[in-house]
C-alpha cells in the first residue's frame, strides 16, 4: 500500500466568528499530486498554511511524514517547500543571489550543483544575472518555486502558484509541476483555476471551509448523472433562456461562447431536441457536441444542488 504521507482529521480553523476551514479529513499518499479547488475564500490559503505549520488551527488534528504538525514545527518544516502566492523575492538581487541568499537562509552550504540543476530544469539559466525586478511574471513565479526546491523537500505545498500568471506561463509551469512528481516528491497545490485541477491526480472540491467531493477527476465525473452537451450558437442568452425551461434539461451553464446542456441519461435523441428548440427561435447553430463532465460542470452541479437543498 503507498504510504500516507499527509493526514487530517476534523480540521477546523476559525477567525474570530467565521468558520474559515470547517472539519475537513483527508489523506495524500506519497508522490500524489493533490489539488485543493474553490473559489475565492474557501479557506484554501487557510489550509496550506497550517499544512506548513505556519498558522495554529483550533480543532481536529493533522500530520506530516508521521510527525504532529502541532508539535513538530520545525522537523517538518525542514522538509517541505511552502510556496505562497505573496512570495517575495528580491528585486534588486540578480537570479542567482535570490537563489544563494534562499539557501543561506534555509542553512543549505554546497547548493552550486542543486541550483545550476534547478535554473537549467526551468529554463532560466540564461537568465540568472538578470534582477529578479526586470523578469516577466512567469520568470519570478519560477524563481520563486527555485528558492522553495532548494533545500530539496519532499513535500512542496503551493498556494495559487499561478494566479495573475500569463496562460502560456502557467502551462509551462504546470510542467515543471509534473516533472518534479516523476522525483517522487509529493505535491499540494490549491488552485481558483478548475482546468489546471483537472491534472491533479486527485482533487478535493472546497466551498466555504468544507470538502464538497474528494477523489480523481474520474471518479467525480459520477457525481454527475447527467449526459452533458455542448451547444455553440449565434445569441447564447436567447438560447440559454429558450433551453432553461425545457423539462428535457435538468441543468445548464453558460461559458462564454457557448452552453453546456446537461439532460437525464434516458433521454432519447436529446442533440435533436436541443437542434429543433434553437432553430424553432431563429438561433443559429455552430455545434453540438456529447462532452465528458469538466471539473467545472461537476463544480457548478455541486453547488447548484447543495443550494436547492438548502
Ligand atoms: P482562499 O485561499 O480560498 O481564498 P482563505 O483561506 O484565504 O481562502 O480565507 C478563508 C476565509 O477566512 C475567508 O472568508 C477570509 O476572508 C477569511 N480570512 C482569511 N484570513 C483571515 C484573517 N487573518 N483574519 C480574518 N479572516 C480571515
């Protein structure tokens, strides 16, 4: 059985009077890549930065490598990388000297050959005499995850990484990420963005402090009993309203330029029902398409239904 290397137990955290992180359990395994998804305030930050032993929390217990995160403070936090999204480099020291003043401060004496390895695994090599305050958003985010690798941890826990970072950015980083698991270093990641989730290898879903739904992205695609399908067409309002009141559809969600369309799994030829209502109303029709759940639609039905329940 892989080893657990991360576990909690009824986990609560308050400020003041709201309840910021609200009895949640679960366990990582050894070399997972472990997403933490919500929307802005569901106690994500909250989260990681009691997994770094950076915040006491108020009930529950948790763990790392076996050792109490309430009592082992420093012992683990030798050997974890804690990435927050307010990581601060220092813009007038060059690339290399925010990596050597990282290592200095972490007490890491022979680190030449760990960060020529580093700044060569994340394309920065070329760039290592330049001020950390003249690279690219990208650039600084790389850095950042450099300074947090040099003591070579086992465990990295990135808090939003790459919010506010270009797309092209956030790809490659997301492939530094996959790189670093093939090391068998295990890897939390808290994430606002529902389509980088979806390359975690299992994934808990967080509304207001508690654990909506926990598994890989697979397995939450059965939350959904509906069949989805995607409708791109010309005036996405009209359509939206026109297919709403359909007793077919029992759900739909607006992306930009297009519908997804979400019908029982009984329903006969539901494509042509949704052809015939649009074209019935003038709305013309680019596409439609059978699409598997994202871990939007799932994201989306989940709170629809806890919101109808309440
Ligand atoms: P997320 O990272 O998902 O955006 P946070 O963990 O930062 O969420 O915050 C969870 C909730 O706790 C939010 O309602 C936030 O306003 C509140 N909160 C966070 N930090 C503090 C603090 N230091 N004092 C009071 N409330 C806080």
């Amino acid at each position: 059985m892989t080893e657990k290397i991360i576990e909690v137990t009824r986990l609560s955290k308050k400020y003041e009077n709201l309840i910021a992180v609200n009895s949640i359990s679960f366990d990582i395994k050894k070399g997972e890549m472990f997403g933490i998804v919500g929307p802005d305030g569901a106690g994500k930050s909250t989260i990681i930065k009691i997994l770094s032993c950076l915040l006491p929390f108020d009930e529950g217990k948790g763990s790392i490598f076996g050792l109490d995160i309430s009592s082992n403070q420093k012992k683990i936090k030798k050997r974890i990388g804690y990435l927050s999204q307010h990581f601060s480099l220092y813009g007038d020291l060059t690339v290399d000297e925010n990596i050597e003043f990282f290592a200095e401060i972490n007490n890491i004496k022979m680190f030449e050959e760990r960060k020529n390895k580093l700044l060569d695994f994340t394309k920065l090599t070329e760039f290592r005499k330049r001020f950390a305050e003249n690279l690219s958003g990208g650039m600084k985010q790389k850095l950042a995850l450099i300074c947090t690798l040099i003591h070579t941890p086992e465990v990295l826990l990135l808090d939003e990484p790459t919010t506010g970072v270009d797309p092209v950015s956030r790809r490659d980083f997301w492939k530094i990420l996959q790189e670093l698991l093939k090391t068998g270093m295990t890897i939390v990641v808290t994430t606002p963005y529902l389509d980088e989730a979806e390359r975690c290898n299992r994934i808990a879903l967080l509304d207001n402090g508690r654990i909506m739904a926990l598994d890989s992205l697979e397995k939450l695609k059965f939350l959904i009993e509906s069949r989805i399908y995607e409708v791109i067409c010309s005036e996405i309002r009209s359509a939206f309203n026109i297919l709403k009141s359909k007793p077919f559809v029992t759900e739909i969600q607006a992306f930009g330029d297009r519908l997804n369309v979400a019908v029982s799994p009984d329903n006969e030829n539901a494509s042509g029902k949704i052809r015939e209502n649009l074209q019935e109303n003038k709305i013309n029709i680019i596409e439609i398409n059978e699409i598997s759940p994202s871990l939007e639609n799932i994201f989306i039905h989940l709170l629809t239904t806890k919101n109808n329940e309440q």
